[in-house]
C-alpha cells in the first residue's frame, strides 16, 4: 500500500496548504500565528510546534509514524507535521 499511502499524505498536505494559501484555514488562529504561518510558510510553523510539543508526546506516536513512514517510504516529517495541525488551533 505504499503508493495509496504515499498519493493519501501527500494529498493531505496539498489540501493543507491551499487552505493557507486562501486564507480559509488561518482565521481560527492567533494573529500572531497567522503572520508566522505567512511569513515563513506552514511546514516551517508546524516544525517550530514540534519542537514546542515533542516533551509532551509520547515516544511511541513518533515510533509509530517513523514505522509508517518507513514502511510506506513516506517523508517523516511530512507525516509528523499532518499530525500536528490539530497543535496550532
């Protein structure tokens, strides 16, 4: 299933960043978030959550995510940051 894997996550990050992109995604957040979002782009604002939230989350949904990404032959950190998008509401 690495190519339906593959085709859903990069699918998932696509429609992500057309919502940045129009603005539709952005209202629900801090205006402060919004300009970090615009001015360095939403993968670089989703890394910066990472490393805000990684002392929280537990090993294992990483270890779990670096499994399907290695399985799926999907980028890691593509997949993290699909994960944390619920981080920055």
């Amino acid at each position: 299933m690495k190519i339906e894997a593959n085709e859903l996550v990069d699918g998932v990050w696509q429609y992500m960043e057309s919502q940045v992109i129009d603005g539709a995604g952005l209202q629900q957040l801090p205006v402060w978030l919004q300009d970090l979002i615009a001015d360095v782009g939403l993968d670089i604002a989703l890394d910066v959550t990472y490393d805000w939230t990684k002392n929280f989350t537990g090993d294992y949904i990483y270890q779990e995510m670096q499994g399907l990404a290695d399985g799926g032959n999907i980028s890691f950190t593509k997949l993290r940051n699909i994960h944390l998008i619920g981080s920055l509401t």
